[in-house]
C-alpha cells in the first residue's frame, strides 16, 4: 500500500515485492435500477473488483457501500460473517461465467437453492422457481438436469436462480462469455427484456465492448487495475480519454450507439445561410445545398421545407419505422423531409435515406429544431465515430 501511495505502477510493485495489484483505488457510483457495466482486457482486474463488492474476495483498502431498504447505508467491509451472509442471502446474488449448476439436482431445484437457504417453504420455492424459469423460457424443463441442457440453456438457469432470491443487485460476472455468438446475443436480449421488467441494479463484468454497449447504462473501462474512464456508451465511444480507451473503441460499432442529437449539424452553425424572413418564419438553407429552405419560426419550431417554390411534406421517422415494426424494405424514395428525436440511433437514422432523398430533421425534446443529418454527418458518424457535440 505505500508505494501504490507513492504513485508505482502496478508491475514496478511486482517487481519490488512479488506481490499483484488487483484493483488501485477504483470509485464509482451505480444508481438503483441501471446496469453498469466494467470492462477491459484480461487481468485488468474487474473481476476481482466484482469479487470485492460481494467480499469472496477481501479488499486489502477501501469500502464498499451499499444502501439497504431497512438498514440504510452499510459499509459491506465492516460487516461480520453473520451479516454478510444475510446479505448474500436476500440483497445482493451472483451469476458466474461457468454456471455453477448443481449437477445432483433438477433445473427446478438449482433455481429455488437461493430460496432454500433463505428458509422459504417447498411450496413457495416450486412457485417462484416456475415463475423466473418461465421468465427466461425454460418452462418446461424444470424436471431435468443441467447434463440434459445446452450451455445457453444451462446459463438461463444460473441466471433464472439469481433472479429467484428477489435480490436487489445482480453480480454478473462474464455470464456470456463461454457462449456461441448467436447464443450469447440472444442471452443479451433476455437480460435486457427481463431488466425492463423487474430494474434490478446490475454489475456486469465483459471483456466485450459491442456487449457492454448494447446492455449497459454506464460502463467502467480498467487497465492494470484502474478505472481510466467512466462515461455512458456513446461518450465512451465518441470521447475515448486515453489511447487505451480509442484503441477499444477503434472497431466497435456505433451504429446502435451514438444519437442523432451528437451527429446533427445544429441549425446556428456558421455552414448554414440565412435566407429571408416572411410571416414571423426564418429561412436558411446550407451552404452546399442552396435549393432547401429550412423554415423556423422565432422560437426555433420548424414550420415548413421548400425546395424553389414547393413545399415538402415533413414526417416523423418512427411513423415509419412503426408501420414496418421497427425496420425497413428498400422501395422508392422520394422528396420527403423525416425528423427524429435527438435519441434516435445512427442505425434508425440510416433507414430513413430507403425512403426519402433529403436531410433528416432532428428536433429536441421540447420540440424545437436542433439541426440536419445529411450523408457527410451519416458518414462521419460512422467511420469517425464523431459528431456536431454541443
């Protein structure tokens, strides 16, 4: 501990002492409800960091706090055996990268352990054991065993036993990672439909980027047992702080991750001209695309789009995106001006250039007009992996 004081790297320690840092002076706050997700190379440290909070392993420095409904806040290094395994018990479960089944006992019976330990009766055990296996569609394999079921199967039991116990926080650490990539993004999708169900506050391990930001509210990226960067998705990948951190993200794929508002050319920037002003209504266009009239009254609403003399039917993109149950089937496009919320994806963005041949609009959350994604914005935003950041 002296010389992590003095500011030695994790290998001049090793040398010195023969002695590994595991996890240096890592903080961090995960609110109630949100998935936070650590990632990073193999022995960074995140999985002794997950193995810190729930103390299978013990921090040699430092606390761990946890806000319990009854209790209040608890400091979990301070707590004896008997409170700990309370509070492994009830408040905090654990899902492991290889399962962990009971091979003795049935899908059943490995679900309803945690509740077994907590003392609850058989009936309720079988009751609520059901309801979490048919939660994550292994309804009617309760009576075999975990010999009987493929490795995705067999990690939607571990997965079906930790929600069981009705656990506020989930430790997942690299649940997925043994899995076919096929298998894995469909344990992906499970996780995220049952989150939007029951909000459990989730600490999920992956040495996966495209995983961490396909699930995760928050992500936490270490090296050599540090947090170098804290941010969500997107500000992770538009704002990597650290060349560690770009070389990450040089190969992720932002097209589900960064929003329209990021990329959208705002209507003040200096590469727009105004034009004229009749009835209260603002018009400016382009620089390079002189022919498109944008019309703003003087509160920022778009009102109208012309191009020369016609005005253009504006839409909003989820109607289509909605009337194609979320996707898209290239047909004629024509001259119709689409908007979208400064929310929406470079994904759902790109779907709008299979139907209209104009700039989409992207309009805020209180409805006024922020600015335009047009093909140089598309591109940028993908290959660049930046935008117009306000």
């Amino acid at each position: 501990m002296p010389l992590l004081e003095q500011g030695k790297t994790k290998d001049e320690i090793r040398e010195a002492t023969g002695q590994t840092v595991g996890v240096n002076n890592a903080s961090f706050d995960i609110q109630p409800g949100e998935v936070f997700a650590i990632m990073g190379l193999s022995g960074c440290g995140k999985s002794t960091l997950i193995r810190c909070v729930n103390r299978i392993i013990e921090p040699t420095a430092g606390s761990v706090f946890f806000k319990d409904p009854d209790l209040g806040e608890q400091d979990l290094t301070k707590l004896d055996a008997e409170q700990l395994l309370a509070l492994r018990k009830r408040r905090i479960s654990m899902v492991f990268q290889h399962f962990a089944l009971l091979p003795h006992r049935t899908v059943l019976s490995n679900v309803a352990f945690g509740l077994e330990i907590q003392g609850r009766s058989k009936d309720e055990r079988k009751h609520l054991g059901q309801r979490v296996l048919d939660m994550v569609g292994l309804g009617q394999w309760g009576q075999t065993y975990p010999s009987e079921l493929s490795g995705g199967m067999q990690q939607r039991v571990g997965l079906a036993r930790a929600l069981a116990t009705e656990a506020e926080v989930l430790l997942m650490d690299e649940p997925f990672s043994a899995l076919d990539p096929l298998i894995k993004f469909d344990m992906q999708q499970e996780l995220m439909k049952i989150q939007r169900e029951l909000h459990r506050t989730i600490l999920f391990i992956t040495h996966d980027l495209d995983e961490a930001m396909r699930i995760g509210d928050h992500i936490a990226i270490m090296e050599a047992g540090r947090i170098v960067q804290i941010g969500s998705p997107e500000q992770i990948l538009v704002n990597p702080r650290t060349e560690y951190v770009a070389n990450f993200v040089e190969h992720a794929d932002p097209t589900s991750v960064i929003t329209a508002g990021t990329i959208a050319l705002p209507f003040d920037s200096e590469l727009f001209v105004k034009v004229d002003e009749r009835n209260g209504i603002q018009y400016l266009h382009r620089h390079d695309h002189p022919e498109i009239h944008y019309g703003r009254d003087r509160d920022g609403y778009l009102r109208e789009v012309r191009i020369d003399d016609r005005e253009i039917p504006v839409r909003p993109l989820a109607e289509i995106l909605d009337a194609r149950n979320g996707d898209s089937v290239p047909g004629s496009r024509t001259e119709v001006t689409l908007t979208c919320g400064e929310d929406a994806v470079l994904r759902q963005v790109l779907r709008s250039r299979l139907h209209s041949t104009l700039p989409v609009i992207v309009i805020r959350a209180d409805g006024r007009a922020r600015g335009l994604i047009d093909d140089p914005e598309l591109i940028n935003g993908i290959l660049e992996k930046r935008g117009h950041i306000p």
